[in-house]
C-alpha cells in the first residue's frame, strides 16, 4: 500500500471513529427527546403508542417536579453568586498576599476536586447531622458551593497568571482608593476567568446528584426527582423538561457564544 | 512605630483578612473538619437504636477485610481499570482527530462534545436504560429486522456497567488531552518524519511522550471518580456490578451504620491520596485537573 492510500485508509477509519463517538454522545438524548412525544400513558413508559404533545403541557400541572426544578434553579443561582464571590476573592488574596498556611489552603482547594463525590456528600452529612442544622434548603447550598469554590479560584488564578499588579499601584497612585482600584481595574481584567468560573459552578450545581443525595434533607431537586422516580420508570414529562432545558441552554449558548459556532478558533 | 504597624495592619493583614478569610473559613470548616470527623466516625460504634457513640473500635475495620465486601473492591477496581482504559483507547485518537483538524467546525467539533453533558447524567443513563431494555430501542429493530427472534438481555451486567461509567466519564478524559494534543508543536512532527521515523516511532517516541500528561490527568479524573458512582451501577448493573460506592451508599442510607460507611468512605480516601501522590510523582500539575 503507498504512503497515500494509508493515509487515506486512515483518514477514513478516524472519521468513523469520530462519527460512531458523537452518535454514542447524543443517543441516550436523543431517546430522552422522542421519548418525550411519546404517547404511552403507563409504566415504565417505553413502548412507543403514537406523537403527541401532550407531555408538554401536562408538565406544568406536575407540581413536585416544578417544585423541584424551582428548587434546583435557586439553589443554582444562590450557588454561583456565593461561590464567585467567595472564589474571586480568594484567587486575588491569595496571588496579591503572602502569609502563613498558604500552602495548606492550596491543598484545601484540591480536595473536593480529586475526591470520591460520594465521599464529600457523606462527610458534609455528618457534620450538618452533628451540629444539628436541619437538612435541606441550606444544606444544599453550603454543599455546592463548597464543591464550585475551587472550580472559580482555578478559573480566576488561570487569568491572574498574567496579571501585573503594577496597574494596581498605578490606579492608586492616580488618586483612586482600594475599592474602585479594585472595582474599575481588578476586576475588569479578571472578568473573563470570572464568568468562566461562575458559568462552570451554575453548571457543576445543576447537575450535581451525589452530593445532594445524601444532604438533602425532603427538599427535592430536578435530578433528585429523576433519581426517585428511575424505579418505576420516568414518566414522559420528564423526558419534556429536560428536552426543554437542553433547547435553553443550547439557545443560551448560541446567545453568548454565538462567534464559537462562526469563527474558527486557533 | 505604632503608626507603622497601623499602616501595614491596613495596607496588608485587613485586605488580606476580607479577601482570603471568606474561602479559608468555607475550606476548613466544609472540607477538613468532615474529613476528620469522618475518620474519627470510623472509630466509632452505634446502638441498639443505629445512633452513632463515641465508644472506640475497630470494629468496622475488621469489618472491611469481609469476603464479600473484599469481592466488591475488587469488581470496583476491575470496573475502574477497564473503564479507564476504554476512555483512553477511544477518547486519545478521537481527540487526536478533533483538536488537529483544520476544517473551520474545530470549536463546534469541540462544543459537540461538552453538549451532551447538559443533560442531567441521570437523564441520560437512564436514555440509555430505555435504549439497551429487553423491550428497547435496540432490541426493538433488531426484531422487527429479523436478526435476533429473543431480545438480547444487555441489562444488569458488569459490561453494562462500564460501558454507563465510559460515557460519564468520558469528557474528563477527552478535557485534558485537548489542552495536551492542542499544544503539540506541528513542527516537531515534521522534524521527527524528516529525519526517517516512521508514524509509529513518531508517535511512540514524540507524540505519547509530549501528551502523556493530558492521559495522565485524564486517568486521575476518570478512575477515581469510577470508584464512587454507584447511582451507574444501580441504574444500570442491577445490583450485579456493584462499587465501593454502593457500599457506602448503603450504609448511608438502608443499611444506617454510619461508622461503618465512614470506615469504607477512608478506602476511597486512601486510594484517591495513593494515585494523586503517584500523579505528582509522575510531575502531574494539580492545576490541570481542575479546569
């Protein structure tokens, strides 16, 4: 075989091996999606009886698993702004100052990381167990943000990582104080690795089961509620919620990072 | 003199205090403290009435050298292991392909690989729950095609299992070798060809070496993980396929021996604390694993 009916051979096994990987990607979405037309009214829901619309609509009478959703999203939200703030300020404290036990935080910050998830969610339990905060709302709060905190600190580190102060002390040589120094110069200049961060914890916080599984109290959340009802089968409004977040967040993609779809990135 | 200490108590500990105290209370008091009170737990014992004392033992480690429990590390080890190397057979080539092409799709090539992962994870193991069922998708056409006349029982099985954790675990694969293969100098390439390699040697001798920390990452991110989600195993494996965190799990919840799942839950800890020092060893950037 020449040079070039190998590479030719090769060119064509790679693109199958991407096309086979990116159907195995979207199938079980695509399952999830016709699914959620599918007409059957009775456990566990699979065999296909006809189109219909109907789920959409019936989804909004489901109070539990609006309840859920509702819950999920504020949790998100409440998530993701504690978080960033909690992070960025961490991530410029700890580049800017030097000072005892810096070390260890850093190492702090890699724990909920690496480790087991089911691990975090069971050693957070016990605590809140011990000093008896009542399981729920909150606890799910504390948790999450505890396991997004590293993900904005490493965001923001990433951007600092080119960062010269020295436009710190010029702000403040020109007559700003501390604060709009850091309002109108810090911060801009972080601002990307800020909003990747805070986009990463909304995320991560949505998404999360393990950890809400073992601190949730009787609060519920979307994937929660999922998980309650895999045994008996997920009912096709289900499948309608979660085919109407992916539109929303492909939407909300196309939105804010419209040029990734039209540039090409180097 | 006072005034000094004044100024530098202003200009340098309050600033410092406001910014890293917020993050060093939330660290110490939501990650060390429960690590700790977890391996104190693993100490403990419970009542007639499953309520944790604080009488020591070890008890619950003596508990952990059970057949039955030593069965299921094993499993938990094998599925781990094989799902790792699935992910990196499939996703290196793969994201060898994606991260060098130069067709104008490169990011969306790339945005088509995180997109499937804003589907709830349990939503879409359970896709694939309804997909791979005796009465699913996949049985379905290979009836009505006449290629099989039983539908294949492809459930509750320990291949079932890995294959639900691949596909979790994938993107955290994919994620690192991005970055890694994304780095790669083309011109190194063509210098290595130029002077007579082969592919092969090429690749084994210049490629592997300058993207081995992106598998190495990917490994950390996808076998540790592995260990711990039992909800795949449950979903998928029925019960046959089960991982260290089913145990847990269960003793979290039906089983309500707290300091038993603790003695358990250190397992994890000790094999996550074994592979991170084993990737600095091997010069792994802790950075790196987190973005």
């Amino acid at each position: 075989m020449g040079r070039k009916a190998r590479l030719r051979t090769k060119s064509v096994f790679g693109k199958i091996l991407c096309g086979i990987v990116y159907i195995v990607l979207f199938l079980p979405i695509a399952v999830v999606v016709v699914n959620s037309f599918n007409a059957t009214t009775s456990k566990p829901y699979l065999t296909w009886k006809g189109f219909t619309f109907d789920w959409y609509f019936k989804l909004f009478d489901n109070t539990s698993l609006l309840t859920a959703f509702g819950n999920t999203m504020i949790i998100a939200l409440v998530t993701t702004i504690l978080a960033t703030i909690i992070g960025t300020l961490g991530a410029i404290g700890m580049y800017k100052y030097k000072f005892k036990g810096k070390s260890v935080i850093d190492g702090l910050l890699y724990i909920p990381v690496v480790i087991p998830e089911i691990v975090m969610g069971i050693s957070l339990l016990t605590v809140f167990a011990k000093v008896s905060i009542p399981r729920g709302m909150l606890t799910l709060i504390i948790a999450h943000v505890t396991f997004c905190v590293p993900y904005v600190i490493f965001n923001v580190r990433a951007r600092l990582s080119g960062y010269d102060i020295s436009i710190e002390e010029a702000s403040m040589d020109l007559g700003a104080n501390r604060f709009r120094t850091f309002w109108e110069v810090t911060l801009p200049v972080l601002k990307p690795g800020i909003t990747a961060g805070a986009l990463l914890a909304f995320t991560l916080s949505i998404d999360d089961v393990i950890i809400s599984y073992f601190v949730n109290g009787n609060t519920m959340t979307y994937p929660l509620q999922v998980m309650a009802s895999i045994k008996s089968g997920v009912a096709p409004d289900v499948n309608a919620l979660s085919s109407l977040i992916l539109v929303g967040t492909i939407i909300f993609v196309i939105l804010t990072q419209g040029n990734l779809f039209k540039k090409k990135m180097s | 003199m006072i005034s000094m200490t004044k100024k530098r108590f202003r200009e340098k500990t309050l600033p410092a205090a406001i910014m890293v105290g917020p993050v060093t209370l939330w660290l110490i008091l939501l990650v060390a403290v429960p690590l700790i009170y977890i391996l104190v737990m693993s100490f403990c014992s419970i009542d007639e009435f499953y309520n944790v004392t604080f009488h020591f033992t070890v008890d619950n480690y003596k508990h952990l050298a059970d057949a039955s429990y030593i069965k299921i590390y094993v499993q938990s080890l094998v599925i781990a292991l094989l799902t790792t190397v699935i992910c990196i057979l499939v996703a290196y080539p793969f994201t060898y392909i994606i991260a060098r092409t130069k067709s104008r799709f490169k990011s969306l090539l790339y945005m088509l690989v995180i997109i499937p992962f804003w589907t709830n994870s349990l939503i879409r193991i359970y896709g694939w729950k309804s997909f791979l069922g005796t009465s699913g998708w996949l049985n379905s056409v290979l009836m009505k095609l006449h290629i099989i006349s039983q539908p294949l029982d492809l459930l509750f099985k320990q291949g079932t299992t890995v294959f639900g954790m691949v596909y979790c675990l994938f993107p955290f694969m994919v994620l690192p070798l991005y970055t890694a293969i994304g780095k790669l100098d083309s011109t190194l390439l063509e210098a290595s060809s130029d002077l007579g390699a082969k592919g092969w040697k090429t690749f084994l001798t210049v490629v592997l070496p300058l993207t081995a920390s992106g598998i190495f990452s990917g490994c950390i991110m996808v076998f540790i993980p592995c260990l711990g989600y039992f909800f795949v195993s449950n979903i998928l494996g029925g019960g046959n396929s089960d991982v260290i965190g089913n145990l847990i799990e269960r003793q979290f919840k039906s089983g309500n021996n707290w300091p038993l799942g603790a003695a358990l839950s250190i397992i994890l800890i000790v094999i996550t604390l074994v592979l991170v020092k084993l990737y600095q060893k091997t010069g792994g950037d802790m950075d790196s694993l987190g973005v």
